[in-house]
C-alpha cells in the first residue's frame, strides 16, 4: 500500500495499528493520493467526509469545506456528514461539499 503526500498537502496520521493494517489520516488541505493493496485499510478524514479504500486506489484533494475524490482503481466507500454513504467505482469522481 501507498499514500502520497503533494506538495502544499496538510494531514497527520490520527491512528495506525498493524493487526489488522490500518492507517486512518486526517487531511486538513491539498491533495493525497492513496493505494491501498490486500488487507490494508487506509481511511481519510477530511471536511466532515470519510473514505474508506481498501483494494483501490484514488485521489482526494481538499480545498476548504470541499473534497474532490477522483477513484482510478476498486471501490471507495466514503460517508457524509449530510446524506447517506456513497460508494465510488472506478472511473467515477465525486465533489463532496458539507
């Protein structure tokens, strides 16, 4: 698995745990990418969304109260502070505003 930070990007881990391998990230701006491969699962938290990728790969860009989740491999569930949870294939890009 992978997680790319660019530049300008603000996040912090908030948890890790080996068993079983998760990564949860808190991603204040800017843009991360993210390929979670087997059992890891890579979850991040931004503007009141949550996306949980497991088996996938994808981008999520934060910029203020929006986030633009781009899926370019597997499937990525994301929930929402408003609304009911969103489940992203991929292809499929999403704006995600509260």
């Amino acid at each position: 698995s992978a997680l790319t930070l660019h530049p300008g990007c603000a996040a912090h881990v908030s948890r890790a745990s080996a068993a079983p391998p998760e990564v949860e990230l808190d991603l204040e701006c800017g843009r991360i990418t993210l390929e979670a491969r087997g059992p890891t699962l890579l979850t991040v938290r931004a503007a009141g969304a949550v996306a949980r990728v497991r088996e996938a790969a994808c981008i999520l860009e934060a910029t203020g109260p929006r986030v633009e989740l781009v899926v370019s491999a597997g499937r990525v569930r994301v929930e929402r502070p408003q609304g009911g949870p969103l489940v992203l294939d991929a292809g499929e890009q999403r704006t995600l505003a509260p």
